[in-house]
C-alpha cells in the first residue's frame, strides 16, 4: 500500500458501530524555527536537518566543516505542523487515540490547541487518548524542545551530585550532558562520528479510532521442551477493551506447513487486557529449526492468528514464524579460574564471527530498506554471523531485524546506554522502564536477537575510574548502576522477554505453586542445611536453586524411608517392625513444582535416582543418635547372604580416603534388618584429624570382591558449614554400548549431589544424584528413543553442589 495514502481502513469488521479506522498523518508537514523567521515543508517520518537540506536551505550536513557550521540547528526549538481533515463521523467512536511510533525527542503535542500529551523519549511509542479533542478540521503541532538544551537544564536540575561524564573530549566536537536524555547517544558525537542532535517526528504517526477493542500489540515466542522434545508456541496480544461489557469471541492460529490449528475461547474485559495463547505444535510434524549463518538454513513458517469477537468484529494478524533455542554457557574451566561463554543455538556451540553496528546514517530518513540490505548482505558474504547493535545509537527499525531473521545474523542487543553513567531519578527511571518494555515487546520474537546487553562500556567506566570519581562517592554510582539494570531493566526483561517465567518468585512460578506458600517452604527447608544460591544472574539462580531443592527432596525422603527400612525388625519406645514406606508422590499431572519423583513426560527427578538406591534390596543405613554412629543392614532378599561391611572416612578436600575399615564375613539374614556396625564419632574420627566439618562417611555391603549394595553415605554436618569443599570440574567421555551409552566421569574434586543432565534427550542414567568420592567412575544412559554420542556430548551438562555457589 502507497506510504502517502492517508487513509487506511483496519481490520474488517460486519458494520459501522464495529469498524476500526486507521488515519496516517505520515507526509507533508510544516516546520518553523523558534523566532517564526524560518519555515518550510518537511517530511514525516523525518527531521528538520533533512528538511532544510531537501529544500537547498542548508549544503549537505556532512559536506566539509557542517557539522560545526549547522550547530545552530540542534540549539533552536523546532515546531513540527499540520491540518487534516477526519474522514468520519467523531461521533460515532468510543475511542480515538493519537499514535507516534517514535519522537526525537522532546515535545509537547498540541490537538486543536489543546496539549494532549509531552514527549523525551526517542526510544519508545506514544498514545494519546484525543477521544474528546478530535474535530471534524484539525491542527496539530508538535513544540521541539532542543534536545542540547533539554539535556543541560535536566543536567542543571540534578543539584544532589554530578553525573559523569559532563561533556564530550574536545576533539569530538560534540555536546554534552548526553546521560540526561533519553536519546541517539552518539547523535551528541562519539570518536568515531559528528554531533547532529536532530528533531523531529522520525518514525510513523497515526490515528486510531474504535469501538468494543482495539488489539494494540501482538506478539510472540517459540519454547521448545527439553522434557517431551516438542515445540510450542506462546502468544500474547494486548487489546484495550472499551466496553462496559465483556466481548466474548475465539482465537483461531493456523500454521499451515506445520498441520497446526488450533481454536480458543477468550473473553475480554474492560480496560487493558493480554491474552495468552499456549499453542501445541504439532507433534507428527518435523520442525525445521531457524540457524545462523553458515550452520544451516533459516527456515520460517507463515503463521495467522484471527481474533473473532462479538458483533462481527475481527482482528487478524500474520507472522514468521522460527523456531530456535539459545543457551548461553558459564561452566567452570579446567585450569582457569573463570568461567566458558559460549552460546549453543539448537544445542550446538556457535562461535560468533561479527562485527560491531552502529547506526547507519545521522539522519535515520536516509536508512533505507534498500541500504539496509546491502550492508546486511555484506555481512554474511563476508562469512559473518553475527552482530552486536551497540549501545550509543538506536534499537534499529523493524527490517533490520527482519534481514537478520531471513540472512541468519544472530545479533547480541544492547540496551541504549554507553560510556557514561546515568541519573536513576524517578522521571528517568520511568521512562527508560516505558522505553524498555516497548522494545523488548516489540522485537522479542525475532530469533536472530539472541541476548539482550545492559549497556556498553559503562561498567568498565565505573570500576576503571573513567571518570575521576571520589572513593567516597563510588557507592553512590554503584547503587545507580545496579538500581538501572539490575533492579530496573533486567527485572523487565526477566519479565517482558520469553523468560519471564525463569524466576523462583515469577508469576507464572507462583501459578503452577499450589500449595500455599510452598515455594517458600522449599527455601526454608534447603536453607537449614545448604547455603542458598545467590548469584548475580537471576537466570542462573533460579536454575541453581531448582537443583538444591531436588537434592533437598531427595536427601528428605532418603532420611525418612531408610528409617522405615531399619525399622522393620525391631521395636524401640513401643514403634517398630514397620513393612512399608510409600512415599507422596510418584508423577505429575503437568508441569509444576510437586512432590514427585517423576516429571511431567516421565524424565527422572533426583528423588527417583535415590529411590532407586534405598529401595535397594540389600542395603546398609546409617544414623547418628547421642554422638554414635550406627549402620544397620536391611534386606528383602529371599535367602541368606554372606557379605561385609566396608566403612571409609573422607574429608572433603581429598580424593582418597582417610580412614577404612572392614568387618569379617558375617550372614545377612533374609528379610531382615539388623545392627552391624556401632562406634562413638569421635572414635570414628579419631584415625585422622577429621572433624565433623571436614569429613564425611561412605559405606556399602559387599563379599570382598562383588559390589553387592549401594554405596550409603552420612554426613556429619550440615553441608552448609562443610570445610574443605572444593570445586569440581567434571567431565565426561561418552561412548557406545550396545544400547546403552557409558559415562566414564573424571572429578578434580569430591563432590556432593553431582546430576548428570542430557536435556530433552528421553531415558535415565543407571545412577545421577550421587556422592562422587574417587577421581573416577562410569555410568550407563539408558535412552528411551534412538539417539547418538553426538547428540549426547551437545546437550550433556553437570551439576555438583559446589558449582552452584
């Protein structure tokens, strides 16, 4: 459709009271300076430099020594204007909004004389309700204010304490206080480019009129799941319902290529309202997954998505959809004090080869789809995959994405801030919270957008002392740095993005928790005996704390149903000779956190590995009672076995044990439990210089030569106030065997609780959850579906109890 046609008819609908009208006010505008003395036609979208450049009132801005000369531009106060006639009846609609999809930067929007909203933020859409303003003939103006000016006097007006950097090197001939206003940050200069604070209306602007609801955004996310290995489909759409009464209708989503349709009912009530989509893929249908370049093809599928509501009122809207996983890794390294960061697409490892973007033109009019492409294209003929947008210009215009999506260039997003430190009061803190959320709504479902980045630089500028900052003002710039993106912009984007669900305490975590305060009953129980996970990645402490809560099931149920076991022969204070221990519960009816043992799909938890273990049918316990420490041996065999006990003790910074000791043969006796072992702990520990902190216990049943039960442990403390742990880099070389596929790990270290872990891969390890105490051990993955070493070693990953701290 002609961008300059000024009407436009939105989605059709049965009659005139359910119709929506759309009135582009893109085109021809009038623009004058501030004392009036200057005014011309100008393009919107566009800005005053072009303007005058379009009309030969100034030379190229970037002709020789402009950018100085023209200076004066960015230090006027422009105002953009513009008649229009309304082509229906005002009358007739409930809601009629005015709608920007981008303001450089300042301004005050007037409708019939009338203000009916203000503008500083270049980054985000502006709606504002003009229900009761809009006339049948209409003028509206916009009144710039100079962003240069703007940026000093809120600079000016922040009196409690400086925030740096106030002006630009002058060899960059720029302006300063840029870090005040939310805007292009290198539109101020940068070292590499020239100072050209632009004005002006630089994106679409429209005018929406409605009746009943209008859906003001829609958006989408593919999430694959590890558990069942299928695709699905999670869609939200924003309406804005404006009435009194609930419309009821259905959501209909068909993606033809994948054989998927399906129908949902929805009713929508007044006011602001998401609907959430959860769509099943079809799962007879192969998916071929989105890749980057030079990994494979970028493949899409046409997606729509028809909202049919009461009164014959419709919304349809189509997209591309890709299907991708991105995992980004930090796992200890051998050999090195950090940490592996390496992104896996679709469980591979991809090294990125790119470069750095920045915006393609001062004035964002010129940046054509055209050139666009080019540049783009120039990438990848380049054997480039990657891009990172940085952090002084602009969240790039929808095609750039777009490119990216169909050339595979997987692109690393910054958020807007570079080489500076910024203000956190309110005003700001408000607008760069609007600014984010818009744009993490707006680009969320592009597959090429891979990670999203709190800044550029400036955290190095913080800690490096760019900026000559008082040791006694330092705190002062940290909390500013943390409330900006840590408490602000990371928490929007744990909560806006496709990990909006990947927190402990999120929405959706607290949903699927439906035993009252059951989530922090999990913590208070974990926290008696293991310190919490706190790291600074909310990502990777949701993940951690979701394996220290396994092991804390785990080690609960062990306790308990291996009291029942040792029971079953003997009465003490009148209880006893217990005959069974059924534990709460054994699967899931979905997927949420619950007492089972069993995931939703069936994938094993940490339980049903020890559950496998103090089921065993022979089995030595171990307890402590008044400083003792007993083991008991209980079997369910049929017959009597001749077997010894081995006990050892370990501390926790070696890999050999300190202490061992074995008993002479003795007859288990069949379906029986029975005391074997009994020794004061301080006698226990008395063949080293253990204590209760530093060592540990391991014991198993044996006749010397054949392994003839688990390997049980006991901790003498609590693994909170262990000493000694250290951290463990465990690998893993993984080979086939028959149908089984062998595990053979090697430990730098002892390590508790290690969980071996192959993603959506179906079938069980013969042992997961375990206590590693030698350097070496080997454990078989038994798949529930054919599958190959490759696919193993790219989605295998481990977990020990030290890793998580």
């Amino acid at each position: 459709m002609c961008p300059r046609l000024l009407l436009l008819l939105a989605l059709c609908s049965a009659g005139p009271a359910a119709a929506a009208f759309t009135l582009s006010l893109r085109g021809s505008w009038r623009i004058r300076s501030g004392n009036g003395s200057l005014e011309l036609p100008g393009k919107v979208p566009g800005c005053v430099h072009s303007a005058l450049f379009q009309r030969r009132l100034i030379q190229d801005p970037y002709y020789r020594f402009n950018d100085l000369k023209y200076r004066w531009i960015a230090l006027d106060n422009w105002t953009y204007s513009k008649k229009f006639e309304t082509p229906f009846d005002i009358s007739k609609w409930q809601q009629v909004n005015l709608v920007f999809e981008g303001i450089d930067t300042v301004a005050n929007v007037l409708l019939n004389n009338v203000s009916v909203g203000k503008t500083d933020n270049m980054f985000r859409r502006y709606s504002f309700d003009i229900t009761h303003v809009i006339k049948a003939v209409n003028f509206i103006e916009l009144h710039f204010q100079s962003a240069v000016l703007y940026a000093r006097n809120r600079s000016e007006a922040h009196t409690c304490y400086e925030v740096p950097p106030k002006c630009p090197p002058p060899v960059q001939k720029g302006e300063c206080h840029v870090n005040f206003i939310r805007k292009e940050q290198c539109s101020f200069s940068w070292d590499w480019g020239p100072s050209f604070p632009t004005q002006g209306i630089w994106k679409d602007v429209r005018i929406e009129a409605y009746n009943i609801c209008h859906l003001d955004y829609f958006t989408f996310s593919p999430v694959y799941d590890n558990n069942i290995q299928e695709w699905n489909l999670e869609i939200d759409s924003s309406f804005h319902v404006v009435s009194s009464k609930p419309v009821f209708g259905q959501a209909i989503v068909v993606i033809p290529e994948l054989q998927t349709q399906r129908t949902y009912s929805i009713e929508l009530k007044h006011g602001k309202r998401i609907v959430k989509l959860f769509v099943k893929i079809n799962k007879n249908i192969t998916v071929r997954t989105w890749w980057p370049h030079g990994h494979g093809n970028q493949t899409g599928y046409n997606m729509t998505v028809l909202f049919k509501l009461d009164g014959g009122l419709s919304f349809e809207r189509s997209a591309k959809v890709y299907f991708r996983t991105v995992e980004l890794i930090e796992e200890p390294i051998e050999k090195s004090p950090g940490l592996s960061f390496y992104f896996k697409i679709n469980g591979l490892p991809i090294f990125l080869k790119g470069s750095n973007w920045i915006p393609a033109d001062s004035f964002q009019d010129q940046v054509t789809p055209v050139l666009l492409r080019l540049l783009l294209r120039s990438v990848v003929d380049a054997n480039m995959n990657t891009l990172r947008v940085w952090g002084g210009g602009i969240y790039e215009q929808d095609e750039f994405y777009e490119l990216c999506d169909e050339l595979g260039i997987m692109v690393w997003q910054d958020f807007m801030f570079a080489c500076a430190l910024y203000p956190t009061d309110g005003d700001f803190l408000n607008s760069v919270r609007a600014e984010v959320t818009y744009q993490i709504r707006r680009l969320k479902s592009h597959p090429s957008i891979i990670t999203w980045s709190g800044n550029n630089e400036n955290e190095a500028a913080l800690m490096m002392n760019w900026y000559n900052v008082q040791p006694s003002d330092l705190p002062t710039y940290i909390n500013d740095y943390v409330t900006l993106y840590v408490k602000n912009i990371r928490k929007i984007v744990l909560a806006v993005s496709s990990g909006e669900d990947w927190s402990y305490e999120s929405k959706f975590s607290l949903h699927r928790q439906h035993h009252e305060n059951g989530n922090f009953e999990m913590l208070q129980q974990a926290a008696r005996h293991f310190r919490l996970p706190q790291s600074a990645d909310p990502l990777r402490t949701f993940k951690d704390t979701l394996y220290l809560t396994q092991v804390m099931q785990a080690q609960c149920v062990k306790t308990e149903t291996e009291f029942y076991r040792r029971s079953r022969s003997e009465i003490v204070d009148g209880k006893g000779q217990t005959m069974g221990a059924l534990y709460w519960q054994l699967n899931d009816i979905w997927q949420a956190p619950s007492w089972s043992s069993l995931e939703y799909g069936g994938k094993w938890k940490m339980l049903h590995y020890f559950a496998r273990n103090f089921f065993a049918p022979l089995l030595p316990v171990g307890f402590e009672d008044e400083d003792v420490f007993f083991i008991y041996g209980v079997s369910d065999l049929h017959s009597d076995c001749t077997v010894m006990l081995t006990v050892r003790v370990h501390t926790w910074s070696s890999l050999k044990p300190v202490c061992s000791e074995t008993t002479k043969l003795f007859v288990m006796k069949a379906g029986e439990s029975a005391l074997l072992y009994k020794k004061p702990v301080p006698e226990l520990l008395n063949c080293t210089k253990c204590t209760r902190q530093s060592c540990v216990v391991t014991f198993y049943l044996s006749t010397g030569s054949q392994l003839l039960s688990p390997t049980n442990y006991h901790f003498l403390s609590s693994l909170k106030e262990a000493k000694g742990l250290q951290k463990a880099n465990i690998t893993a070389i993984i080979s086939q065997q028959g149908d089984a596929f062998a595990f053979a790990l090697e430990t730098s270290a002892v390590a508790p609780f290690v969980w071996l872990d192959v993603g959506g891969i179906p079938g069980r390890f013969s042992d997961n959850g375990f206590l590693m105490t030698e350097k070496t051990r080997t454990v078989l993955f038994y798949p529930w579906k054919p599958t190959s070493k490759r696919k193993l070693e790219q989605s295998f990953h481990v977990t020990s109890l030290t890793s998580i701290y």
